[in-house]
C-alpha cells in the first residue's frame, strides 16, 4: 500500500523552517505495510495545495496532509481539499460547540474567525485532536481515502497514532506484510567498516538493514519484513542477534538509548561515582550525563578548569607539571582525572584535555589533539585522539568517546590500547 | 520567477532522515528573487523521478534536483531525466579523465561503476563539483532549466551559490525583483507578544516579517523587496531601525550571532573574566560559552556543583544554610554565584540552582522552580522562575536566561526586577 504525504506551509517551502512532520508521519506508518512514495511540500496556497493532492492521489493509496487548518486567512487547506473534489465546505455544530468550550475552559476570547475550524467538505469524518484546536478529518473518494490533521509537530505525533493509523486500519482491512524497526547505534566504527563487518555477516533474509552517519556515532536501521507482526518480530530477532555479535564491543544501544543514558544505568546500577574534569569539551560531558534523570545519584561534581589556575586549584595538577608537559598532555590529563577523583572521593574521576581550535596548535600538538582519561582506584586508563573537525565537532566526538569509555569500563570492553 | 526544487534518495521518504538540502537551497534563491512553490522528495525510484520532473516542471521556471549522482546502481536521476525528456545518456570523456586523476590523487583504486558518474543526457551542461565526485549538470527544455547537483549536503551547501546560482542569472538575465533577508534575534518574550508590539508599529511597506519560535527564542525573519538590491537593502534597513526600537531590550543578536557569542564579545570587549557555577545546568552553561573561539579569554572555570559538598567545598557555601534554606534557595543561589567569583578571583560569577524534574519537586517548590544569580563586586543580581517544560527544556530555558542576563547586564539593561 503506498501513500503519500501533502505538508502545507509557507514556512516550509520558503526556507525558514525544516519540514519534520513527514518523517515522523513515514516511520509512523511503516510498521502497518505503508509505503510512503512521495513527500511534498507546499504553501499556503489553494492552486497548489489542489494540484498536490490530485498529483498525489494518482501515484497513492491513501494521502495524508499535515498544516493549513488554523483559524486565519493564511489556513486555506479544508477550503482546497474541499475544492478539489467538488465538495461544498460545511460547518459541523457539534464540533463548533466543542471549540467553544474549550476556548472558555482556557478562557481565551472567542472570535469569529475560529469558527473556521469547524468547517469540512461534505461528507468528512471528523477526528478529535486531543492535543489541540483544529480537528482532523477524512474523506472517502472511490478506493482511495485522504486524511488531513493539524501541522503542528506537538499533534502531529499525538494524532497520527492515535487518529491517522487507525483509520487506515478500518479503512484497508485485510491481510498485508508487516514491518517492525529497530535503531542499533554504535560508536567507534566508521559507516564504511560498518558496513564491511555486516556484509561479511550476512545474507540476512527478510531484513533490510541502512546505514546512517549520526555524528559521532553510526546507526543502523534494520527493517524486518513477515506475514504477521510474529514473523516479523522473529527476524528482527534472528538478524539482531548476528548483527550484536559482529559488532559487539561497537553497539552501544538501541532505539532511544544515548551514550549517556547508557553510562549512567552502569553506574547507577552499580552504584558507583563519578566527578568529571573538563578543559576544551567545556561542561558537554556533565550536560550530556545531567540529561539523564536520576543523574544526581552518581555524579558528584564536575570542574570546568578552562584556566591553568583552575586545574591547580581545584584538581591539585602540579603547576610545574602544566609548565613543563603543557596542559594539554598526557601527564596533565592523568593528573586532572586523579586529581577530580581524590578530591571529591567518588569511585571514578574523569578528564579531558585538548585542542578545539580554531587557534592555539603548534606543529607537536594541532588543532585536535586530545587527552582523554578514567581514573579508578588503582589506575589511569588514557586515550590520545587526533580530530579533524571544527571546534564543536572537536568537542561532541571527544564527549561521546569519554562517555563510551565509562561504558566500556563498566562492561569490561577494552577501553584504550594500554 | 518559480523554482520547484526535488530531492532525491529512499532515505527522505522511508522516515529515516529529514532532508535539510531543501530549505537551504530555498534560502539562497530568495534573494535571487526566486520564489520556492513546491518541494517534492522521491525515493531513488526512476518513475517517481520522471512523474516528479513532470510535475514540476508544468509549476516553475526552473526546477532543481539534488541526490541520486553517486556510483551505484541506486544512484538513477541522470537516466531517469534523460528518460523524461527522451534524451540518450552520454559519457563525457573529460569529466572521465578528472574522475580518474582524482581517484589517482586519493588513491583509491578505480572501479567500473564509478565511470557511470561520468554520463549525462545529451546536450547537458556539466558543472564542476568543489566538494566531491559527482558533477552536477543543467538542461535547457524550450524556456525552461533543469539543474541538476549531488545530495550530500557538503556539496550542496557549496554548489548550489558557486554553480547554480550563476546559472540561473545567467539563464534568466533580466530585472526582476531583489529580495533581502535578515533575521533578528529575541529573548524573553513570547511569540504572540512579539507579533502584537510589531503589529502596533507597523505597518511596514515592502518588508515581510515572519515570526518563528526557537525554543527558548523567537526569530523574526524579515524580508525586504525591492526593484533592486540597494533599493531592497535599504528598506531592510528601515524597518529594521523601528523594529530594533520597538522590541529593542529583548533583542539580542541578528543571523549568526548566538546568546553566546554575544555575551562572550561583550566579555571579551570589556576584559572581564568569569567564574560559573551550575548546578541543574550540568554544565551547559559553559558548554555553550566554550562552543565560542577565544573563550578562554574570559572564562576561567565552572563548577558543576551536582552534589551539596560540591556547594561547600568548591564554592564555599556554608552547610548549614543548604540545610535550612534548601540547596534549591535564593540564599544558596547568591552565595553560589559569590562562591564562584571570589574562589576565582574574576570578575564576574554566574550561578543556576533549581529542580529539573522529573522527581524531586515539592508543592512549595515544584520542578522548574529555578534561582539563576549574577554577582559582580558590589551586588547579587537574582532572577527566580518557574519553568513547565521537560527536564532539558528547564536546563535550555535556564541557560539561555543566564546568558541573556549576562548581555543585559553588560549592555546596561534590566537583568531582574530588584
């Protein structure tokens, strides 16, 4: 079954905002048999919201279009698709009422103009927005069925699942492929080594598997294909399994797993501490860890010792150590990773020392060299990197390697070369 | 003038990335005076390339396709635009011969297939790549042009003002009018709010003005029309002056400029350092400040003090007022931010406490209760919210407040009602 996707906005069309609704509503369907051919984008404009849903409906099954349903001149989209098949618009008392309320419960003054959004071409159904105004709605025409909701990100994602998919299931019954997707993520492997170590692997039937560069990391989107949901789950699980042995220490999670997330269920389940010492990542790492709820119960600080003063101060570095090796070096890093770990008597210290550029390189150490260190009780665990990015590239690739140390740390995966 | 653009690749239609090579390409035609009317992504599927170029073409003067270059049996878009205009695909033995040295100089061993980069439709123009393999091309059918390029965004972001912007100028020569864009910057008030005290002081002939949230800020993208580019430029510069006046505090930057490059100017213009000290922050506050060249220059350190030794130790905050105002308190937010300035002996001390949630509200101090302090050597400035958004929402709001109230601080503005 293929369908396609009609997004109506200026706004999309003129630059000032990235389109995210159409792959949302493309992933969202994927898994009920859909295949969306083809994605356009239009403004604010009656002929061309018509000749998109004429060309659309030609090459799909169902189409469903996203934007234009607000109460002000610019929302021209229940008018157009009414236009387009020759339907007069009508206003839906019941749904007027409802807006009513709803403006008094939020005590927003109503104006006239918002009766607008509850008006629809002869012969929609209507569906609740339970997110916010403007209702959604659809129509039958021959074998084909149109569906129009709010464009809204924030309601897109509530009505797509909750009102666009089961319409289509009532309205396409019947027996079709199903697919079921899975995001692995790893770090450390290049997409072309990745892709190497799979293809060696395999063949993996009935899953498709892509390649996705999400810097610093890779992921990988396998799509398993069956008769039913079961079929389909257990060929995700077959191919899965191969997949997580090929590349094991590389995978990191899956779906919404982050580094982050990752490093703190270790060291929460473990019930470990840690304190961070940042030079150039400049507080990335401590933000990334402090996105994870929870996380207080295992950081206990960080320092941000951008200043010479500051590793002296408040990581015990020897002045004469920063003098003589420099504060970017393995020494220095060594000491600023004990030095977080001692002072704040948690069970891990962390560093990072570097070079983020644009200037400060010299021929021994460019604009890229990194220290990177884990301090425990007995030992420093140090890599050395040379980046090649620009300055925030320098510092999430960093960030991203040290919070993969800790997880490889806490999973007993090799953590450096020593 | 019309362009229709089409972007070509699977991935743009199964979900699995957003295209962002539209919206850029509609930006740099903007003021060329190109108006963007439709946006059409297709899988690398031949026919739906030809109906799209089809389809297009009948809406715009001119119409450009980026993806589907590359070497591989994926890559279709050349023979697929060969096919709708019924033209053979030839192979031009210059760009052959570049393809092969340059393979030479990267030494990467030469394959059959990459020949294929090397075809195009008979009576193409071929355009130079800067930044890859491929080269673009561009045909003329009766008075329209169909301009070709790779889809990887590095080359697009190169290629389309180096090679089709030139094309199109000089394809379709002629006045017509100029259009000029700016956008300015806001903090601090909401998007209703902004559109409200511009509406007051319009209205403003020739000048377009959208408003778009970026959460936590709001950007104004203004659009100046003219018979030319000075004309354009100078009726930009007129309404910019009354809009800068209207909203003129809450105005931060203009473009590129970010809250963080333009408090980091002013820090560095006026020579004053800084010591930071966050707590639910997590060190995004420094993060964003490091993300600037040349922060070392004002930023001496920040502490990520998560846990409430970290408070007592690092910045001296005595214990027993944690205990009895809370570690989420004005009294510990101002002794923070002290903390933090005199340890360091700077200038300046910035400090964020507050619950981000999800758990660890209480009904006297619900998740978003924040307290963010500016101390300098007379006083504390302190401003106390309550936020509703997600954990990360809380951290970014509070972060870009910090940052904001160090520019206002700076420029003389009002950093908080005391």
């Amino acid at each position: 079954m293929k369908a396609g996707l009609l997004m109506v906005g200026n706004e999309l069309v003129d630059g000032t905002v990235r389109d995210v609704n159409a792959s949302f509503i493309a992933r969202e369907l994927e898994p009920a048999g859909w295949e969306v051919s083809s994605i356009l984008l239009v403004g604010d404009d009656a002929a061309a919201v018509k000749a998109g849903i004429e060309y659309l409906t030609v090459l799909s099954d169902a189409l469903i279009v996203a934007g234009g349903l607000g109460p002000t001149v610019d929302d021209i989209t229940a008018a157009a698709v009414a236009e387009t098949f020759g339907l007069p618009l009508e206003r839906n008392e019941e749904v007027l009422e409802r807006l009513k309320e709803r403006f008094a419960a939020f005590r927003i003054p109503w104006t006239e103009n918002n009766a607008k959004q509850a008006c629809f071409p002869r012969g929609a159904e209507v569906s609740d927005n339970p997110a916010g105004t403007a209702a959604g709605f659809y129509l039958r025409r021959g074998k084909k069925i149109i569906v129009v909701v709010p464009g809204v990100p924030r309601e897109v994602r509530k009505m797509v699942p909750e009102g666009v998919l089961p319409v289509l299931e009532k309205e396409f019954p019947g027996k079709r492929t199903r697919k079921t997707r899975k995001t692995l993520k790893v770090f450390g492997l290049s997409e072309a080594r990745v892709d190497e170590m799979i293809s060696r692997a395999g063949p993996f039937p009935h899953l498709s598997i892509g390649f996705y560069p999400h810097f610093p990391e890779t992921h990988l989107v396998l799509i398993a294909e069956g008769a039913d949901e079961k079929e389909a789950a257990s060929r995700m699980e077959r191919g899965e399994q191969v997949i997580r042995e090929v590349l094991r220490p590389f995978i990191f999670g899956a779906d919404d797993e982050t580094l982050e997330s990752v490093a703190a269920r270790l060291l929460t389940t473990k019930g470990l501490t840690l304190a961070v010492a940042e030079s150039f990542t400049g507080g990335l790492i401590t933000d990334r860890l402090t996105d994870v709820p929870g996380s207080s119960l295992f950081l206990d600080r960080g320092i941000v010792s951008y200043s010479n003063e500051a590793k002296v101060d408040l990581l015990g570095v020897p002045r004469e150590v920063i003098m003589r090796k420099g504060a970017v070096s393995r020494e220095t890093a060594e000491l600023m990773a004990r030095g977080a770990r001692e002072r704040s008597r948690t069970d891990l210290g962390i560093s990072t020392t570097g070079i983020a550029g644009p200037s400060g390189g010299s021929e021994e150490k460019p604009v890229g060299t990194v220290y990177l260190c884990l301090a425990d009780a007995e030992r420093v665990l140090c890599r050395k990197a040379n980046f090649r990015w620009g300055r925030r590239g320098i510092k999430e690739m960093s960030a991203a390697l040290v919070l993969d140390m800790i997880r490889r740390y806490l999973t007993g995966e090799k953590v450096c070369d020593e």
